[in-house]
C-alpha cells in the first residue's frame, strides 16, 4: 500500500523539555513550534499545504520585487512573477524547494540547500539553516555562501506568525522597535519613508493592538545591549519576544487581513525579520553583495514565557 507523501515532504521533530518543534523538507521551515499545549507558532497541519508563508524562509530576497526586474553588474535580470496580481515577484526562490537534512539531533537539526543558478537568478548559493531549542527558547541561523564564480546579490528574511492563544489579536498588546515606517504604493513596494513618532505605527511602547490593519516595513530598529532587536507580544498570561540580530535590519509587521482563508485572518500577527528591504534588489537598501567563497549569517529566534497566572 503506498501512502501518500506529506505536502511538506519529510517532517524533522525536535523537542527540549516541554518545547517542540517541527521543521519541514519542503522549503526547508519550520511548520510547528510549541510549549505545552500553547502553540506558540500559527502554524499548519502535517497533512496541510504551507500557505502565507508560514514559517517559511524568504531567500535570496524578502518580500517584493517590482515587476520581477532588477540590474545587477550591467546586467538586466527578470524573475518570475510570483504575486501575479501586483506584478511582483515575491518571497525568493526557496521556499518550495526541496531541502535535505545535514545533521539532526533530539533537539537540533541543520537544513540544507544548493540554490542553482536559473533565470533571473544566474548565481549559486550554498545554504544551511540550523533549528535548535534550548533553555531560552528556538534559535534559527541562516548561512549563506557563494558558491559561483562572480559575486551575488542577497538578501533573507523569513515568515513566522506568533499567537499567545486568543482567538484573535485585537487585544494583544505590541511592542516593536522601528523608528521609521516604509511607505508604500498600491502594489506594496517602498515609495518613501516617515518617523513613525505621533503616528498609528509606532510601536515602540507597548499598546494594544486593536482592530489596526499591518502589512508594513519599519526600519531604523533600536536593539538591547546583546545587540539585538525584539518585537513582544502579550495577553492571555503569555508573553512571546521574537529577537532577530543585527544582520537583520527591517522588519514586517503583518496581521493577515488579506489572506485569502478568511478563518486564519488576524488569528497571529506575522513578525518577519528582513535582512533588506523589500524591493532592495532594485533599490539596493540593506542588499548584500556576496563576493565568490564568501559567507554570511544571520540569526533569530522565539522566547515564549508564561506569567505567574499565565493561561
């Protein structure tokens, strides 16, 4: 009897105390994280396809890219437009590939893919990404090198939604560093940029986030004394913090409002760490040149806490 194949391919658990993780072949993400019974990752079923993203990486670029196009070195490059609907290519190219396992323990294991050059993207990449829970929660790292002969354009991000157990986030409480927000046009690529003081999204005290609508960039992002940058969520006794490091200098704040399962809309608040900003491979903000042999790293990660009375 053949039994059909998971949509996201082969499944790699971790567990550390009362933590669990899944991490998935196909994309090479992360589909589940929990502590306890709190599903701390808005996530998807093993017998589900991936969709919005979910824990997804975003590699060799984040979010969106105008028209697909980009000029690198006096080349002209064209991409697939993967958001056909704005005319944009989106996400990167990895996030349907198949990865494979290079190293799995109880509670790690390090994902890996050759991204070869293809249309648009005529450049190879040797990628790794190391998922690994501990006392202070999931840590994630990125490795990407060179593996071509000519230096590359990069840049990464990946797609997490976090949930503290509501059935939706209007009363959940934010906290998020960014001094500046991104503006927009309607195809959602950068036009300009404001501070976000006296504004709706300025988030760097906590409030509640109430029925505010977030598919937005911030960037200029203040970071603790370790160096890194924390986005907080609050309410129902729990506490997540998403901390990404400095490699990692913009970051989407997404409440799913257009996601087109209505029943997953505002369930979790999409907290995605960008190491460039979206369309960077036609403006060049944040973008990363990658000379032959060269690697790069980037990490982030979850701490989930319960309060004393914590649900």
């Amino acid at each position: 009897m053949n039994i059909p194949a998971l949509p996201s391919g082969e499944q790699y658990e971790l567990s550390y105390r009362d933590q669990r993780a899944v991490v998935v072949e196909v994309g090479g993400g992360l589909r589940a994280y929990s502590c306890g019974d709190w599903q701390v990752l808005d996530g998807y079923e093993a017998t589900e396809m991936c969709s919005g993203a979910r824990g997804q990486p975003l590699i060799p670029w984040p979010n969106r890219l105008r028209d697909g196009r980009y000029s690198f070195n006096g080349e002209q490059h064209q991409l697939p437009l993967s958001e056909p609907e704005r005319r944009n290519a989106i996400h990167g190219l990895v996030r349907w590939a198949n990865w494979t396992c290079a190293e799995h323990s109880s509670a790690r294991v390090v994902m890996h893919h050759a991204l070869r050059p293809q249309p648009g993207y005529p450049f190879a990449l040797d990628l790794r990404i190391e998922y690994a829970l501990a006392d202070d929660g999931l840590s994630v790292r990125t490795t990407a090198t060179n593996a071509g002969s000519e230096a590359c354009p990069y840049g990464a991000g990946v797609h997490p939604y976090v949930s503290v157990g509501t059935p939706t986030i209007d009363d959940v409480v934010v906290q998020a560093p960014g001094a500046l927000r991104l503006t927009t046009d309607d195809r959602e690529i950068p036009v300009g940029e404001e501070r976000v003081e006296g504004t709706a999204f300025d988030f760097r005290r906590p409030r509640r986030l109430g029925n505010m609508k977030l598919d937005t960039a911030l960037a200029q992002l203040a970071r603790d004394t370790d160096g890194r940058a924390r986005v907080v969520v609050s309410g129902n006794g729990r506490t997540v913090s998403i901390w990404f490091d400095e490699s990692y200098g913009y970051l989407m704040l997404f409440t799913g409002d257009s996601l087109p399962d209505a029943g997953r809309r505002r369930r979790s608040l999409g907290v995605e760490p960008m190491t460039c900003a979206p369309n960077a491979f036609a403006s060049g903000d944040g973008l990363q040149m990658i000379d032959p042999g060269e690697t790069v790293s980037a990490s982030w990660g979850i701490t989930a806490v319960r309060d004393a009375a914590g649900a």
